[in-house]
C-alpha cells in the first residue's frame, strides 16, 4: 500500500472533519516543541528536543499527506497550483537570500 492509498484509507475511516482537526493539532504539536527547544536556550539541543522535533515533522508530514489527499479530490488542479506555489515561494526566497 503506497502513502495515498494509506491517507485515503484514513480518511474514509475517520473522516475528513477528525483528519483535519488532527492536522491542526498535529501543527501545534510542532509548534511546542518548537518552543520548548527555543526555551532551553537553542544550545542545549538535547536528545530528547531532536527526538521530540523529529516526531512532530514525521507525524505533521503524514497529516500534510493526508490533507492534500482532501484537497486533490476537490480541485482537479490541486497538484499543479501546489508546484507553482512551491516554485513561486522557493524563487521569492532565493531573491530575498541573494539580495
């Protein structure tokens, strides 16, 4: 079973609404972990803030997943607009390091 099936399957058994939501939490998640690293000074990168950022990118790559799934099958265009948002943002950035 490749990722997509596997989000779709997740999808149909819990359903858009609790993905979503789980999509939001998972973000905040991220985010305190984020925080709690900042907290302890940024040089102290213990085991445990590594350990603890790497689940919440795992766990927050899988609901991105899940949730271009959602959004694919709403907009027949969905993956080429995100290629040239990507792609927008990506050249947007490299100007602003370059200047």
């Amino acid at each position: 079973m490749n990722d997509t099936e596997l989000y779709e399957k997740c999808i149909i058994n819990w359903g858009i609404v609790a993905q979503l939501d789980q999509c939001i939490e998972e973000a905040a998640e991220l985010i305190v972990s984020i925080n709690k690293w900042k907290r302890s000074g940024l040089a102290s990168f213990s085991t445990y803030c590594i350990d603890a950022i790497i689940d919440e990118i795992v766990d927050n790559e899988i609901m991105l997943g899940q949730l271009c799934v959602i959004l694919n099958h709403r907009d027949p265009d969905f993956k080429e607009k995100i290629v040239e948002q990507r792609n927008y943002k990506r050249d947007r950035l490299k100007f602003r390091v370059e200047k």
